[in-house]
C-alpha cells in the first residue's frame, strides 16, 4: 500500500545536501510538476523539503483536493535536523535556539555517539564528564585540553548548557572538592594552575603551601596525585622563585647528609629550578658524600630525567669517582678496562674542576709506556683494533637490511653515555659497545684510512676517503651498495638501492681543535649540542627505514694539554729542519734518528717507520707535553695517552617491536585493617627484550606505606622478579570493604615510555579493628 510522500517544512534552511528542495515562489512550477509526477508513478515515502511558508501553504491547499492525504507534512526543528544528521537526539535542556550557534560543527561529528561529549571535545579536546577527579583526569585537564580560548567559546549559549550540566554532575559525585570544580568550570585555566602549584608545593612547608595556596588546601590534599606530572609551564615565577630561595634556605642549614637528602626527596622531584639548585649545592659540597646525594637525586627526579635525558648528563659529571688503583697489568684486556673504567673516568672529572693531579698523570704515562712497549704485538695481534673493524662486523653487515657506519672524527670515549641517551631518545637501542685501539700515531689521516682500507697503508697527504671507499672498504662488502658522505643531509636522499651508508661527520674535531675564546660558549656544550642535533637528524633522516642498524665509531680521541708544558724542539735538533711536526708528534729522518735518538728517547716514544711498517720515523711525546704553546682549551691528538688511543664502537638497532605490558602478580593477597603486612609481588616480563625503569605506584587511598613507588631498573627479557614492599597497612575507611588493590606501572621498552594500571585481588580477614600496630 502507498505510504505517501513527506513533505518537510524547513523554513530556517537546516537542510542543504539534498536533491529535492524548494526554496523560492519561482519553485511552484518545478515543486508541483515533481509532486504529481510522484503520484502518478506511486512513487512512495520520497522526501521533499520546502523551505518556504508561500509553497507550504500551496501544497497543503493541493493535499484537500488528493485522496486519503496522500501528502504528510512534517516540522523540520532543530532537534530533528540534528537528530536525522547526527543521529542521536541532543538532551532536553537544550532548545532549538540554544542550538543555533553550533550548527557548523554538526558535519564534522557526525560519526560521534554522544552529543554533550562530542560538542566539548570539539571545542576543549576535553568532555568535562566524570564523576571522579582521577589522576588520569588531572593529567588530560593539564597536559591535553585545549583551553586557550575557554572564555569566549564557553560563553555560546548552547556551550554554557552543557557545561552547566556537566558542573551539576561533578559537583554531585564530588562534593567534598566544590570549590575545585567550580574554579575548574569558571576558569579551567586557573585550575591547572592551582593543582600544578599544589604538585610542587607539597611536600614544602605549610607556610609556603598557604602563601599561595590558601583558601585551596584542604580540597587539594584530598585529591590522589601521587604520579601527577603536572603542566609546570603555567606556574607562577612567583612559585618557582619561592621554591628555590626556600630549598636553598634548608639546603643551606642542613648539618647532616641525612638532612640533605630528606631534604631532597621532599622537593617535587619535577621542578628544573630544584634539579639546578640541587646540582649548584651537590658541585660546592666539601662536607657532604657528594656520590650519595647524586643517587638520592637520580631515584627522586627520575620523572624529570625520564623526559629530559640530557640532565642525567649533567648530573653524571657531578659524580667523583674513585681514584684509580695503580695500574701494573700484563695483559691488554685489563689494561684497557682500567683505562676506560678507573682512569678516564676521573681524569674526566678532574678536567671539569680544573684541577690537576700529579700521580694522575704518571699513572697515564704508565698506560702510554705500556702502549709503546707493546705496540707491535697489538698492532698485529690484537682484534680490537680501527682496522680489525670492518672484517670483524662483516658477517653482520651482510645481515642486515640497511646499516649506517657513522664515524665521528676525533670523539674518544668521553661522549658514550652521551651518545647512547640520545639515540634511546629516538627509540634506537645499544646492542654492543667496545673499545677500538686507534693506529699510532693518533692522526685522522692515518687512523681513519687504516679503518676505511683495514689495512695499514699511509700516505702523507689527506686521503680521498671516498676514492678509499671505492677501492677498498667496497672490496670487503661486495654484495653491499655503498653511498659515502661527510653531509648529513645527504641521507635523506639516500637512494633507494643503497642500504649501507658511511657518513664521515668532521665538525666534532673542529671544535675540538677551535680555540675557547672564538667560541660563544664552553666548548663541551658545543659539542653536546652539536651531538644532540646529529643524532636527531641522522634519526629523522632514517625513519622511513623499518630496521636500521648504526656503528658509532671513531678514528682518535684528543687530550688537552696545559699550555706551560712545551718541549722546545730546537733545543733538540740544533737548528736541524724536522721533516714534519705537530703539537704530539714529531717526524724526523734515519739520519736524524741516529744522531739525536738518545734525546729523543728521552722525551717521547719512538716508532721506527721499517718495524712498524710506517710512512716516516715517528717521535711521539711522553706524559702530557706538547711541541708547540696552544691555548689553554684546545684539545690535542697524535700521541698514546688513554684519552687519545681508545675509540668507541657503539652498535644500535632499531626494529619494530609490540610491547606485552609486564605481568603483576600478589603472591599473598590476604590482609587485615590496620595490621603492617608485606605486600609480596611477582613481576613477569614476557618480552624478547628487557623492560627498564619500571616504576610502580601504589594508588588505593586507602592503603598506608612508608614508600608508595617502587624502582626496578632492569627487567631482562623473558625473567620474573619478586618485590617486597615494607609496612603495607590496610587502612578502614567507613563500611567499605576494599576487594581490589589499584597499581600503576611505568616503564621504558625499545625506548619508549609506557604505562597502566592493574587492580589486584585482595582479601581482607574479618578481626576486630585494631587502633594499634602489630609489629612482630
């Protein structure tokens, strides 16, 4: 049976996407000719839409004269436009007026189930709907709305409805912070601010808390933000400023170490201007273990550093090490551990004080001594050299799907830590890290042309590495397509075929070879810069690749040299003209070697070029001396020093890998209110890698402890671990029974951060309730 044909008035013009509306009196020909046509064809249930009052009024006269209505009139509200866009029905409290201002939005939502959400999102990034201000609310008001124009958006009638309504229902389920959510609803803004200033605040002194905070504190301490990470850009100078005077102030009359890093673990842990102030307190410390308070730090900022890396660096260089033990060994192995575990280690702390030491020294010259004597046999013998590189890394190069060997000139074994941060930074993982022997002497030209060539070859001008490349290194990786460059640009173009690139990154060298005083500033955070903006673009530029596999390698080290310690080489030579000559080295002809070789033995170490198979005679200083003045922050190579000969190999990978979250077991989940229990975990890591930095947070508020976040640093891959935390008290909070624990686990995975939150079964044993503790 015909159902007839629905005419909808639409006099406020909702519709536009349809095929079949009228909106002029010049329509009436074209609107009746389609009506009858309809009806002469039984056309059924075909929509019209007339957005005028004139031919409304014709096609109602036109329906007396058909049979059985055959036209049905339908009122195009607001609502129902919505509705039949949308396709959900806008709450009752909002009238078709009230809906007017936010009709251009309707398209854009139109896929969403949930109109007030919906709209808020739209507008804030943020629904305003909940019934308890959760930690992981907190975290989405602060770090991800977008309130930067609340007041003008919040003031559209239909806006105001919503957030009316969304007020009334958190103001219901959250009565006991009113004046939170109402500040929240009038000034989101305002809001982040007071909660971020409270997440610094509190464990400061009430005095400072109320100074800023008051009239807000009672609600503020009952909100749970244990693990908040709050927006500290929109704290107050004020509150800053404030915060730094007051550390300062304790840190100053502390009189213990104890005092110090209860101290410490009080400050908000999140703060820059803490991690500063604590950092300029730790440098001028006499009294205090400096390395202590440096571990008390770390585990208290870990949130900070978690997300900027590159303080852990400043902070490394805090640490004093050990005084090396002296060194007497017979082998090359420990000969090389100790010199990259004991003695550069401090020398490099030294350095950073601007301190000297005398034994220091000769403890180097020892390593050099050793060097000299046993240069031969390491030379040809010893498999951790620069021209052992190549061939010892070939089987896995032939491997793998695209491979980087990035050498960076002049880089010793100082900037490792350095390097590996910020390679994690961009998700690329540390699979191996050694130390190479550079070829004697420690010049670019003969270093790296023996790791390029694996082979000792020399020539006494600069090589064409690329030419070398050609010849050589493409000899060794046959099935490779090579691409050489000193650009790192150029990697971004890439072609598509090669997938084992050689990037010769120079500017390392030239500023350590710069001099201090042409430069804007110190010449170490140069260098760390320049690193950090390397290794960002060389891992932008590689992105695109699924797997890449890096070798961070180099060709010499460099030492500084103060600029007092000058052996004249006329005083040797006698007015004889040296064949060639840098700060470290000398180079002179058989007949001068003859001549002058007790003097020269004296004060360097002689490489004969027939024995060691050389380009000329070398004479290579002793100790820390120098052939020539330079200023007083230059830094020097050619010579045998531990700082000069040792070069890293840094192997990254990175590869797609699906993160299991870690496994969180109870192992006793039985407890009694107000009883100090034991809360004994399993910690599963099922991943083919290890999980590190898992940081685990109790969140249950009614849970009582002496320390609520637990550090586990490492996790190996496919292990479990047990964890026990001390003096766990059940706390009874009215008639609730609590049945489950709530956690939250943070950790890192392939260099990613990562979080959850698990519920734990407990039980709790009927007993009378104790008001005292038990304690056996």
């Amino acid at each position: 049976m015909l159902s007839g044909i629905q005419i909808f008035a639409d006099p406020n013009r909702h519709l536009s996407d349809s095929m079949l509306i009228f909106s002029k009196i010049s329509d009436y020909p074209k609107l009746y000719h389609t009506v009858r046509e309809m009806l002469a064809n039984n056309i059924s249930r075909s929509d019209i839409i007339v957005q005028n009052q004139q031919l409304l009024s014709w096609l109602r006269e036109l329906n007396n004269f058909e049979p059985n209505d055959m036209l049905t009139f339908r009122e195009m509200t607001l609502r129902q436009f919505v509705t039949n866009t949308w396709g959900i029905i806008p709450p009752s409290y909002l009238l078709d007026d009230d809906l007017k201002e936010i009709l251009d939005i309707f398209p854009v939502l139109k896929d969403q189930s949930d109109f007030e959400k919906s709209v808020l999102e739209h507008y804030f990034l943020f629904s305003f709907d909940f019934t308890e201000l959760t930690l992981t609310t907190l975290e989405k008001i602060c770090n991800e709305a977008k309130f930067a124009d609340y007041r003008n958006k919040s003031q559209l009638k239909c806006i105001k409805l919503i957030l009316d309504h969304q007020k009334e229902k958190a103001l219901k389920y959250n009565k006991n912070i009113s004046i939170l959510i109402e500040i929240l609803f009038e000034s989101p803004e305002k809001f982040i601010k007071i909660v971020s200033s409270f997440a610094v605040l509190k464990g400061y002194t009430n005095e400072l808390r109320n100074r800023f905070l008051e009239g807000y504190i009672y609600e503020l301490s009952s909100l749970s933000i244990k693990q908040f990470y709050p927006n500290t850009n929109t704290l107050p100078i004020e509150i800053t400023n404030a915060i730094r005077v007051e550390l300062n102030s304790l840190l100053t009359s502390a009189s213990t170490l104890d005092e110090v890093a209860e101290i410490i673990r009080c400050t908000s842990g999140i703060l820059e201007s803490e991690f500063e102030t604590l950092v300029e307190f730790i440098n001028s410390q006499i009294h205090f273990d400096r390395n202590k308070l440096i571990v008390v730090v770390k585990s208290h900022f870990i949130r900070l550093l978690t997300r900027k890396p590159e303080l852990s660096t400043e902070l490394d260089l805090l640490f004093s090490p050990d005084f090396p033990s002296a060194p007497n060994f017979e082998d090359a192995k420990t000969w090389f551990e100790w010199a990259e575990n004991e003695y550069l280690p401090y020398r490099r702390w030294q350095e950073t004080r601007k301190e000297n030491n005398e034994l220091l020294d000769s403890y180097g010259i020892l390593f050099s001594d050793w060097i000299a004597k046993n240069y031969f046999e390491i030379k040809y013998s010893y498999p951790n050299t620069v021209m052992n590189l190549l061939p010892n890394i070939k089987q896995k190069i032939d491997q793998q799907s695209f491979t980087l060997l990035l050498i960076i000139d002049n880089i010793g074994l100082r900037w490792n830590n350095h390097l590996i941060n910020l390679f994690k930074k961009n998700s690329i993982n540390l699979l191996q890290k050694e130390n190479l022997i550079a070829a004697i002497p420690t010049e670019t030209r003969i270093s790296k042309t023996a790791l390029l060539s694996a082979n000792y070859t020399f020539s006494k001008n600069e090589q064409d590495y690329r030419k070398l490349i050609e010849q050589k290194t493409s000899e060794q990786f046959q099935n490779k397509q090579l691409f050489y460059t000193t650009k790192v640009s150029d990697l971004k173009q890439l072609p598509e075929d090669v997938n084992f690139a050689i990037l010769n990154y120079l500017m390392i060298d030239e500023y350590m070879h710069m001099d201090q005083n042409k430069m804007a500033s110190p010449k170490l955070e140069v260098i760390s810069n320049e690193l950090n903006g390397l290794v960002d673009l060389v891992c932008k530029s590689l992105a695109y690749r699924p797997q890449i596999d890096i070798y961070v390698v180099s060709d010499h080290g460099s030492v500084k040299i103060s600029n007092d310690k000058v052996i004249n080489v006329d005083d040797i030579f006698l007015g004889d003209k040296i064949i060639e000559g840098t700060e470290r080295y000398i180079c002179v002809s058989d007949e001068q070697l003859n001549r002058f070789r007790s003097k020269l033995e004296t004060i360097g170490y002689i490489f004969e070029r027939i024995r060691y198979n050389l380009d000329a005679n070398y004479v290579i200083l002793k100790g820390y001396n120098s052939f020539r003045k330079n200023t007083a922050d230059q830094y020097l190579h050619g010579g045998v020093s531990p700082e000069e000969i040792l070069v890293p190999l840094l192997h990254f990978h990175r590869s797609t890998h699906t993160v299991i979250p870690p496994n969180v077991l109870i192992r006793d989940n039985t407890f009694r209110f107000n009883v100090k229990s034991q809360l004994l975990l399993l910690i599963e890591n099922t991943n083919q890698i290890p999980v590190q930095n898992l940081q685990l947070t109790i969140l249950s508020p009614f849970v009582s402890v002496d320390n609520d976040i637990l550090i586990v640093e490492k996790i190996d891959s496919m292990t479990k671990i047990d964890v026990n935390i001390e003096n766990v008290r059940i706390m009874r909070k009215g008639s609730i029974v609590p049945t489950e624990l709530s956690i939250s686990i943070q950790y890192d995975f392939a260099s990613k951060q990562y979080s959850s939150e698990i519920k734990l079964p407990i039980v709790i044993k009927s007993m009378q309730e104790n008001t005292f503790d038990f304690d056996f």
